[in-house]
C-alpha cells in the first residue's frame, strides 16, 4: 500500500519533500517484510532493493539491467532530482516494483516454502544483515535511514515469533520470551539514537546484535526447531 501511494503521489507530481516522505515510509514497510522475502525471494530481492548500479542477467551476461528498486529511487530523490523528469522516472520505479510484488504475493504454493527450520534461519540472516548491509549504510547509501530501517527489521522479526508458538505450547513460548525481551530493548534503543553519522555501532554490535544473535541460536535449540 505505501508503494502504491509513492506511485499516485509521482504522478500527482507531489513535491520533493513529500516524496521523500512517503519513500522512507515505503522503506519500513519493506523492511518489516524482507525478514521474509530477502531469505526466500533472492532474484526478486535483486528487483525490490538490489544496489543502484547497472548488473548483468545472469544467464544472458550481454543484457544490461539498470539500477532497480528502492536503492535505484532513494539515488533519485536524493542526489539526481529533476523536477522535469524525474516524476516519471520515480512513477516508472515504482511501478516495477509493484509488478514484481505482485508476484511474489501469486507465487505458486508460496505457503507450502515456509518451514519452521528455514523462518529460523530467515531470522538469523536478518540479524546478520542489519549488522553488515543495514548500520554500515549499504542499504541506504544516501538517505542515511538505515537506522529507523534497522528498527523495522527487528519489528519483521518480532512479527515472526508467534509462528513458532500456539496456546498449547506454553513451554516454547516460555522459552522464546527472552528472544523478545531482548528485542524490545534492542528497539528501544535505537529509537533513542540520533543521527546516522554519530551511531555507536560497535557498542551497538557488542551490546545488543551479539547477545541477540546468542539468544537467537538459543531459543532455536530450546524450541526443537533443526538447522536447514
């Protein structure tokens, strides 16, 4: 829904500011989901929110693919704005995305993919990707909102954790509680931080990302879910 406003927005041919606006919005949406999409959509992934570079299909190496996705609109807004075209070029963005979205959603037996071992493990490599495409400002080279973005993934993550439980397995939620204790404080945190520039990341990575991951692996063993 944030991505089909950014596009009617575009076209209405909004100002600058409120484009960047509802693209940061747009991001957190996306955020909150890639826990899911980043782990077992990886192609499409490539198309949501891959590098704002020129890449080469893999299976046909002379075709040529311009930048793409969220990475390819936040270079847009925030370093090539021109206001003659660049509210067709954002529109044009925007609606690629949605396509690829939209299959992604009618994707064939989508349901059938989500095993508990690999929502684990989906879990794990966010963990792993807020620390070294998120924080570093991979993710957001230009906007620097990596850090409210790091929020939305853990939110993601939060999001997963009842899949794991249900009303008659009160002693795996018992012990997935410390998971989310623990994740709620790591949120709390980084909403308190201030500018991307002047973010502890080493004190955030030894006080939070470590003993989160460490918790993580517990509440993986504790619960009886397997390695994929």
């Amino acid at each position: 829904a944030s991505l089909l406003l950014l596009k009617k927005i575009a076209v209405e041919k909004t100002a600058l500011t409120g484009l960047k606006k509802q693209f940061r919005a747009a991001r957190l949406a996306y955020k909150k989901m890639a826990v899911l999409t980043e782990y077992f959509n990886p192609y499409q992934t490539k198309q949501l929110n891959g590098p704002a570079i020129p890449r080469i299909e893999s299976e046909v190496a002379d075709i040529i693919i311009p930048p793409q996705g969220f990475q390819a609109i936040e270079q847009l807004l925030f370093a090539d704005w021109d206001i003659s075209t660049g509210h067709k070029q954002l529109a044009d963005l925007a609606d690629e995305m949605i396509r690829t979205l939209t299959a992604i959603e009618k994707e064939p037996d989508r349901r059938n993919k989500f095993k508990k071992e690999l929502v684990f493990d989906a879990m794990r490599a966010t963990v792993v990707s807020i620390t070294t495409t998120g924080i570093t400002g991979f993710d957001s080279p230009i906007a620097g909102h990596s850090v409210p973005e790091a929020v939305a993934s853990l939110e993601g993550v939060l999001n997963l954790i009842p899949f794991f439980t249900s009303e008659t397995e009160k002693e795996k939620l018992r012990h997935l509680s410390s998971f989310s204790i623990l994740i709620n404080k790591t949120i709390l945190y980084l909403k308190q931080q201030g500018s991307f520039n002047d973010f502890d990341r080493l004190g955030f990575i030894t006080r939070f990302i470590n003993p989160l991951f460490q918790q993580l692996v517990k509440a993986r063993i504790n619960t009886g879910v397997g390695i994929p």
